[in-house]
C-alpha cells in the first residue's frame, strides 16, 4: 500500500535529481554501468569517483575549448 | 473528429486570452497596468507558437523522423553520447543557455517603455531565436553531432569556416568584457556586495577540496555545504559594510575591480578545473535555477504593476541608458531573450548527442529558447515595476545625472519623471546602499526590482538588503564562473587560430603556450573592460551596443547556415523560415554598424566622436571626463579601435552572406540533395 504511494514521488525525486546532475554536466552513472555491461561485457569499467573526474575534465574542456555555457 | 473537439476549444481559449493580453498590454496609455497581462500575452504566445509554428518546422521543414536513429542511439558510450530522457536533457540544455544576457538586455530596453521591447522579446523569440535553437540542433543531430563551426566548414568552406570562427573569437572577448563590466558596476564602493562576491572565492576552493578528495564526487553534499557558507557570507556582509574597519577593506573604485578581476581570470583559468570553476559552476547554475523559479514565483504572487510608461520618448534616440533609436538599436540590445547567436554554439555542443529521439529537438530547441525568453520578460517586468524616476537614477550615467541626489532627481525630473532627492536616498538606504546613482549594467535595476518584488512576497521592507544583495551575488556568480569557462574558450580558440601558423602553439598540454594565449585572451577583455570602466558614459554605453552586434551578427551567421542548407536539401520553398529572420538580424546589424561608425551624432557614432576630442585636442583644449592631454589621446585611440572593431563584424557578416548566396546559387543548379546529412539510419 505505501509503496504505490511513495513510488511516483520517488520517480519524480530522481528525475529531478538527475536533471540538476546534468546541468553541471555528470550523466546518470548507472546508465553508464548498465551501457558498459551490455553493449562491452568484461571490459573495464570505471569507478564513480573515476567516472565523476572524467566528466569533470571533459565538460570544462581541459583542452578542448568546449563551449557550455552562454552569455 | 469528436475526439479533436476539446483540443480544439483550449487552442482556441488560449489565442483568444493571448489577443486580450496583448491587446491590454499594447493599447493602455496613460494608465497602469498590471505585469500579469504581460506575462499572460508571452505564456499564450509561446504556447500558440509550440503548438503550430514549431509543429510545422518539424514535419515539413525539418521533416523529423521518430524512427532514423539519432547520435546518442548510434555512438552511445554512457558519456558524451547517452540517449537522454528529454525532461532531463532540457534541464541541461535550458540551464547551459539562460544566462546574465536574457536578464540585463531588457532591463537596458526598458528605457523606451515597456511595449517595445516585450513586443519584440515575444516575436524575436518565435520566429527568430527559437527556430535558430531549433534548426541548428537538428542539423547537428543529422551531422553526428557537430559543431557550429565544423557545419559551416562542411557546407559553406574552409574559408567561411576561418572567418566565422573569428568573429565567434571577437564575441567572446567582447561578451567577457561587458560581463566583466556589470559586475564591477554593481560591486564598485559596495563593500556589502564585494565582500560577498569575494568570498565565493574561498567558500568554491573549499567545495573543491571536499569534492575531491573528502568525498569524492558528491555534487548534493557539497552544493549544500557552499549554498550554507554563501547565505553566511550574505549575512555577514551587512556588518562588514556597517563596520568602521572592515569596510574600508571591501571598497574599491571601478578601476581597482577591473585590475582585480582581470588577475582573477588570468588565475582561475589557469588552476586545475576541479578546484575553482566546476565547484562555483555547482553552486551558480543551481542558484540561477532557483532564482529564475523564485522569481516567477514572486511575480505570480505579488502581481505588481508596471509604472514605466508603455513608450517613452526615449524611443527618439536620445536616452540615457543606451543612445540611438528604436530601429535598429532596441533590436541590438536585446540579443539574448529574442535571439542569440551564442545558443547556435550551445545547440550544436553537447545537447545534440543525448537527444534520444529526433523529434524531441522540438521540445528541447524551441521549448528552452522560449523559456530563456519568459525569463527576459521576466526581467523586463522587475524593471518597469521601479518607479521610472529610480530606474533612470541607476541606469543614466553621472555625466547626464551627476553624483549627488539633488542633481540626479533635479536632471531625471527634467526629462519629466518626476522625482525627489529623498526618494532617491531612501531607495538606497531601503537596499543598504550609500548610493544607488548610475549602477549602470542593468545587474543592480534587476537586483533593485528583484528585492521589491521578493520583499513583497517574503520579508516586507525588512528583508529588502538582503533580498538586494541576494540578487547581486546570484548574477556576479554566474558572470565570474562564464569569465572564468570563457578566458578558457578564449584561450583555446587563440592557440588554435596561431596554431594554423605556428603548429607548436596548438599543443593544448604546452605550459608556454597556455600562458601566452590565455594573457592574450585577458588582455583582448581587459582593454575593453578598462575603457568601459573608464568611460563617462558609464561604458555600457558604448560596450553593450557592440555585444549585440556581434551577438546577433553570429545568429545572421547560424540562421544563413540553416537557409543555405534547406536549399540543399531541395526544399527552398520553406527557406524563408530561415531567411526571413536572419535578412531582419542582417539589416539590424549592419544599420547598427553603419550608425555606430559613421552616425554625425557624437554620442552614437565613434568617428564622431573620435573628430571632436581630436578636435579640442587640436584647440589644445580638454573635454570632460579628460583630465589631461593623455586621456584625449586615449579617448580618441579608443574610438578608432571600437570603429575597427564594429567595421570587422560588418564585414564578417557581409562575407557570410556571400557565401551563403554562392552555396545557394549552386544549390539552385543541381537536381539532387547536396546537403551533407548522414545517411538515415533507421531504429530496428
């Protein structure tokens, strides 16, 4: 019974969770996990602190002069 | 048939509610009206636009095709590439395009009435920004994901290719000094707001050390902790301003912040990126989302009315906030909010390669476009609900009001906005300032306007301070950590551009190389911000009209990209859809130019201008604000330099332009499709 309650507004909790993640550029972790597992089965997988660094340094361009945000 | 009834009858409420709204908000003379109608007309607008505009870019001018696989789909490795879920990716995509632009444009505009500029802050974003938004996200969608740049490099040339990225490297510097600009403004002898500003500084260090290595990656925890410290550092700032020996140590004149915050982006662009910009990105993005979501809220809540007339006579030309006329300059200082070139680089930058389905470039390109633009209007409502007469005590710049309250209410009653010294020191003493006079930039009429409507809503006048200084730290964060990402950009894009003649340059790993193209890049802001700051005409003035023509100039750049490839793809009978605003953006751009050059008027054109200081210097004579035969030189060196550059984004357009009509004229001659799409790759 409590669960059909609360299981909508957990959905929403996470949605909103993962939009406020993307905005600074970290995509859903777990996405990545599942991608890797299915698609490349044995090959490495990385670390969420691992996943998080890389990410970081991708979205501020450590020498890719990507552009994120506007004026 | 019955089924379509219902849809039928809202589509019809919502267009009639809209015509009201409109109506009210474009036939009330005389008396006040309230920002809702203003706010109902947009919300209608929009969703009428969504509903049909849009619908009929998707199926018969971009004819997006649910089942052709989309780069996210077809490269997906979890990271660059991941198939989206669309609320969340227009999350992503709306907080990397709404920045301090939407918000300070409009509140420059206000000064000729609130109609112009809503009027045009609706249309420009319906058929100008949003079907850019749009346009180009698709076309990159259908090209893996490619940029701006590489596009117009496929489709137009290298050559074409070469001169757009230029004038994407001549915007930059520009925009980092206009943003540079509004935040010394709103912080100069403000030891409140310095000192909050200053202390983000530390408070994103210390985020990043705990992001790193205390707990690694735990973005929640650490926003949290920085939003505590900053709200701390906002209280505390009132006592440091109220303080006999700490607040000389926050009060600096505009020329001392612009030195400070030209060292500052030297330094953080250079730091590694976890221990400063991503930290402070962290807490401004979600502290603009929040913003922008309280301030609608207040908005609805308090319903406030519009004091600023609906036009004022400043449509003439002769205002104090910007000078020149309606055409083609209302048009130029409201860029982002109607249309802005800049949302071409964002529309084909990370977003096109989490899209998880073709036909959400709809929702996502022209949804979040339309958005960024309730929020101009949204702005353009916290600015028109300030009694004129305070609104242009901020706004004019001292060489028009001077620096006393008795002189500034005796000039702005002059105009006939009736005004008296005391309100003016109330208002400053209502949000713990000692003066409000010519905080030009537009970051402290929105702070003003923001704290008015805020207070009303929460806190009363007692709350008023912090509301004001909540405001100003809000928008000095967001524009220090885009100072800081930009310089960055900048500094890429400059080794790049060497790099084409000296190919060591380019190594992005090259300490030497680093440092040279990022003092490059701070030297290329710094100079404008300097002169800005040094201006007496209060440099935004002069600054701003060039933000927006080079900022619209890139949007003529991205929408000539979109027309020329519906040619090649063979359906020129829908080009106007694209041609249509981007010949609107090229006539704006190029009068704008023309006029910032060659207008008589000393005070809009730089020639002008340039012929009467080189003229008193002749006369051996000294023109105020010059102090000395060194300032006349400089003025007159100045005006040169902001000819040149005014002259080069004209003829970057213009070369644009034909290369767009050459590649179309070929399109023209050949029978088959020529754009350079991806073959379509169809979902099993």
């Amino acid at each position: 019974m409590r669960k059909t309650v609360t299981a909508p507004m957990f959905k929403i909790a996470r949605r909103i969770i993962r939009t406020a993640r993307l905005m600074v550029g970290i995509p859903d972790y777990d996405a990545y996990v599942a991608h890797r597992r299915n698609v490349h089965p044995g090959e490495p997988i990385m670390s969420y602190e691992a996943f998080f660094r890389e990410r970081q340094a991708s979205r501020y361009g450590e020498g890719s002069g990507k552009i994120n945000r506007c004026c | 048939m019955m089924t379509n009834l219902p849809s039928k009858l809202v589509w019809t409420a919502v267009a009639v509610l809209g015509a009201v709204a409109l109506g009210i908000v474009a036939l009330s003379r005389g008396e006040t009206i309230n920002a809702i109608w203003l706010v109902m007309a947009a919300i209608c607008s929009y969703l009428l636009a969504d509903r049909f505009y849009a619908r009929f870019i998707a199926h018969k001018v971009l004819r997006l095709d649910a089942n052709r696989l989309t780069p996210a789909q077809r490269f997906n490795d979890g990271l660059d590439y991941c198939p989206t879920d669309k609320t969340v990716l227009f999350g992503h995509h709306f907080a990397a395009i709404a920045g301090a632009g939407p918000l300070v444009g409009p509140v420059l505009a206000a000064q000729m009435g609130y109609l112009p500029g809503t009027l045009w802050l609706i249309a420009g974003a319906v058929f100008a920004g949003a079907v850019q938004d749009f346009i180009l996200l698709s076309a990159s969608v259908r090209r893996d994901g490619r940029s701006l740049g590489e596009m117009i490099r496929s489709e137009l040339g290298n050559i074409a290719g070469t001169i757009a990225m230029i004038g994407v490297l001549i915007i930059m510097v520009i925009l980092l000094a206009v943003l540079a600009l509004v935040v010394v403004k709103a912080l100069s002898h403000s030891p409140w707001a310095t000192f909050t500003v200053s202390m983000t500084i530390p408070i994103a260090i210390l985020m990043g050390i705990y992001g790193r290595f205390i707990r690694p990656g735990r973005i929640g925890e650490m926003s949290l902790i920085g939003f505590a410290l900053l709200m701390l550092s906002l209280i505390f700032g009132r006592h440091v301003a109220a303080d006999t020996t700490l607040a000389p140590l926050f009060d600096y004149s505009g020329e001392a912040l612009s030195m400070m915050l030209i060292a500052y982006g030297f330094v953080a662009s250079v730091l590694p990126v976890w221990a400063l910009l991503a930290p402070r990105d962290y807490l401004s993005t979600f502290l603009k989302i929040g913003t922008i979501v309280g301030l609608a809220l207040g908005i609805f809540v308090v319903l406030p009315d519009l004091k600023m007339p609906a036009v004022t006579k400043f449509v003439d030309g002769s205002g104090p906030v910007f000078s020149g006329s309606l055409f083609p300059f209302l048009f130029i200082t409201i860029a982002c909010g109607a249309i802005s070139g800049f949302h071409a680089l964002i529309s084909s930058g990370t977003t096109p390669k989490m899209l998880d389905n073709e036909v959400n470039a709809r929702v996502i390109g022209y949804g979040a476009m339309l958005m960024e633009s309730f929020v101009a209007i949204m702005a353009m409502v916290a600015a028109t609900t300030l009694e004129p007469g305070i609104y242009f005590a901020l706004n004019s710049p001292a060489a028009l009001i001077g620096t006393s309250p008795d002189s500034a209410a005796a000039a702005i009653s002059g105009w006939g906005f009736t005004v008296t010294p005391d309100v003016l020191k109330q208002a400053a003493a209502d949000v713990g300032e000692a003066t409000i006079l010519s905080r030009t930039g537009g970051a402290p009429t929105l702070a003003v306007g923001m704290a008015e409507i805020l207070s009303n809503a929460i806190g009363g006048k007692a709350l008023m301070a912090f509301w004001y200084h909540f405001a100003i730290l809000f928008e000095a964060l967001f524009i220090l950590t885009t100072i800081d990402a930009g310089t960055r950009v900048a500094r890429f894009m400059i080794q790049d551009l060497i790099g084409t003649a000296v190919p060591w340059f380019k190594a992005t790993k090259s300490w030497s190389a680093n440092i040279v193209a990022t003092a490059i890049a701070v030297t290329g802001w710094g100079y404008f911000l300097y002169q800005g700051v040094v201006d007496p005409l209060g440099g935004i003035n002069t600054l701003w009209p060039l933000f927006g023509i080079s900022n619209q100039m890139l949007a003529c750049i991205a929408l000539l990209l979109a027309t020329v490839v519906l040619f090649k793809l063979k359906r020129e009978r829908y080009a106007w859809v694209t041609l249509a605003p981007a010949t609107w953006l090229g006539v704006c751009t190029l009068t704008a130019a023309w006029q910032k050059i060659f207008s008589e008027n000393p005070a809009v054109g730089f020639l002008a201008h340039a012929d009467k200081f080189a003229g008193a210097l002749a006369a051996n004579t000294i023109l105020p604000p010059a102090k000395s035969i060194a300032d006349m030189h400089r003025i007159v060196f100045n005006d040169y330099v902001n000819a040149t550059l005014t002259a080069l984004l004209g003829a970057v357009v213009l070369a644009m332009a034909g290369f767009s009509l050459r590649a179309i004229l070929h399109a023209l001659d050949n029978p088959h499709v020529t754009a350079r799409e991806n073959a379509p790759v169809p979902a099993e």
